[in-house]
C-alpha cells in the first residue's frame, strides 16, 4: 500500500531532477538588443521659384459718383422721362424732368424790357452828361450840376448792369425748367410724377454713374508689405496700377471680372488695422466679354497680385520645425536642418526662402525628438 503510494511521488521528483539537469548542461543564449526603429517620414522634392504674392480681400460694388436730381426751380412737373425709374438707364444731357415754363418766359421777358429800358436811360444820361461837360468847359454850367449829371450817369450805368443780370437769371430760371442728365448713368430711385408740384431746391430723384464702378476692399497692415510700396501714392491715370479680380456668383453661376487698384482711402482704421484700397472696373455695365454686368450692391470676392519674389519655396506647415526651419533628407536617408526666412502664411500654406537646392526632399512628417542627422525612411508624398 505504501508503495503505491509513494510511485507516483518518487516519479514526479525524478522528472523535477531530469528537467534541471537538462536546463543546467544546455547552450548559454547571448542576450541581442532589439533592432532600431527607423521612422518613415513624408517627402516632397523642393521647387524654388518666382511666386507673385497676392492678397485676398471681399467688398460690396459702388458707383464712383452719386448725386440727387434736385430741382432749382419752383413749378408744376409737365413731363418725366420714360428712363425715369428705379434701374432705368439714362445719358448724358437727357432732358429726366420738365417743369411747366410759361411763368419763367413771362419773367424773362419783363426782364428784358427793363433792359432795353434801362439801356434808353442810359444813352439820354450819357448825351446829358456829355452836354454838362461841355457846358463846364466853356464855364457855362455851375459846379453842382456837372455833378448831378454825372451822379444820373453813374445811376444809369448801374441800372443797365442790375437789368442785364435779371435777364441772365431769367435765361437761367428758363433753362432749369429742363432738368438733364449730368453723366451716362442709372436711377437709384425718384420721387416725381408729371402734374406734381416741386418747389426750389426738392430732391426728385437719386441717380449714379455707370462709366466707372468701385469697390472699397479692407486689407490688414501686414499685407500692404506684399503690394507695391508705391500702393499708397497712386494716380488713377497711372500705368502700373495693381490688378485685381473680382469674382462672385451671380445668376447661379461663377464670373470674374478685371479691375485696377486706384487710391487707398486716406487713413488707417484703428480698431481693426487695415487700410481700404480702391478697386476699379470701367463701364462695368458693358463687359468686353460674356460676363455679366457688374451690378452696384453685388458683394465680391478680390484677389489683389502685389510683388512678385524670387527664389520662394511653398511649403505645407507640417514641414516647419519648431517654427525655424525644415528637415531635408540627404542621399544617406539621414535628417539634415536647414534655416529658413518665413516670407509669408495664409492658413496652412508658408512662403519660405533659405539654403534648400531644387528637388531635395523635404520632410513634411512632424517628428518627436528629431535630431539632426537622425535617419529615417522617405516616402513621398
């Protein structure tokens, strides 16, 4: 009994014993270090080249010139052209508005016969004053009324003058009874209907010019150093004038249109830093092309091309490090940091320009603890 009991003990010790004198007689094994982890980084070939800086900036169309129709005259409207409504387009000298006349034609008339008559007193003060002179010299006349006659003569001669300017008010009063267009343009809006009485000095109307549209576009202080350093001092007659291109939506698709930078508004707003230059299109209702017009009230998009620089690298800004500089790979496949002078940054795009030959392969991949010399595995892009 105790023999089969204790076989089954005597078993298990001498497999414990057999197991450690196999562990103990076998081979030593050398600890190997794990191998290294060589990262593999995101690549693109450099390509320096000239790059045109541009500035982008939004704004609502303007006429350049806007006026009220104001009557200069008092009276019963006769007649309104048919051009007379709001977009109606009208040009230059077009008679908008006519105010009833006869009144005016009657005044004038009375002036010119006091005219003519004060030019009768005139010429008998002038013969009366000519016969006193004479008198005096032969010392006929006394004193005094030498005087007299020439105190009628001066009288005379300022009665003519007064009579001779109601005339030419008169003519004036007559001729703004016909209310003319003062440019080619268009009608914002009126107020005025044929039997309607207007008095001196009421606005009837509100109309603007269609030869040149503007647009007023903000740009930050930061980028006027990517425009012309002559931004500021431009002529509208000048030759190298800015261009710009606007482009908005308009009946349910996208157009562009031409324009030149002309003037910058005379200040800088201080609250928000930026300077409003002036964009102009001439006869924006009449495009060269297919293009439709350039209506007032229409909000663009701009793209104002400022200065162009040699010798730019455009980078996505995963490629900068630390915000100093780059890494290129070399042949070796090893990181190699190159300085750069960050020209420019609109949102994830960087202007930069250093010492980076066309087609070496710049990392784009972000690397924790890079080292310079590090190697890595290049993928491109």
């Amino acid at each position: 009994m105790i023999r089969r009991l204790l076989a089954p003990v005597l078993a298990g010790v001498a497999g414990l014993a057999l197991a450690a004198v196999i562990l103990m007689s076998g081979p030593e094994l050398d600890p190997q270090p794990p191998a290294p982890t060589i990262p593999a980084v995101r690549t693109v070939a450099a390509s320096p080249g000239t790059v045109q800086m541009t500035v982008a900036a939004h704004g609502a169309v303007v006429p350049r010139t806007e006026s009220n129709l104001v009557s200069e005259v008092a009276g019963r409207v006769v007649s309104v052209a048919q051009s007379m409504v709001s977009g109606g387009f009208f040009e230059r000298g077009d008679v908008l508005v006519e105010i009833e006349r006869a009144d005016y034609e009657v005044a004038l008339e009375r002036f010119r016969a006091q005219a003519t008559s004060a030019e009768s007193e005139l010429a008998r003060a002038e013969k009366a004053y000519q016969r006193h002179d004479e008198l005096r010299e032969a010392q006929s006349i006394s004193e005094s009324l030498h005087d007299e006659a020439l105190n009628r003569l001066t009288i005379a001669r300022a009665s003519l003058r007064e009579a001779r300017a109601r005339v030419a008010r008169g003519e004036l009063d007559l001729a703004r009874t016909r209310m003319t267009a003062p440019f080619d343009g268009r009608v914002r809006s009126e107020r005025v209907d044929p039997g309607q009485f207007v008095n001196r000095g009421e606005s009837i109307a509100t109309l603007y010019s269609v030869d040149v549209a503007e647009v007023r576009l903000p740009v930050r202080d930061e980028d006027l150093a990517f425009l012309p350093s002559s931004v500021a001092r431009l002529e509208a007659n000048a030759s190298d004038l800015p261009r710009v291109v606007l482009k908005a939506r308009f009946a349910g698709a996208e157009h562009a249109w031409e324009a030149r930078i002309v003037r910058t508004e005379g200040e800088l707003d201080p609250r928000t830093r930026m300077v409003n230059l002036v964009a102009q299109v001439p006869r924006p209702y009449d495009p060269a092309d297919d293009s439709p017009p350039l209506t007032v009230g229409l909000f663009v998009e701009a793209e104002i091309y400022g200065k162009t620089i040699d010798d730019v690298l455009v980078v996505p800004r995963s490629a900068l490090q630390s915000g100093e500089g780059v890494f290129v790979v070399d042949s070796e496949n090893r990181l190699s940091f190159r300085d750069v002078e960050i020209l420019r940054s609109t949102g994830e795009v960087y202007y930069v320009r250093g010492a980076i030959l066309a087609g070496e392969p710049i990392c784009l991949s972000t690397l924790d603890g890079a080292a310079d010399g590090q190697r890595v595995r290049p993928v491109g892009t």
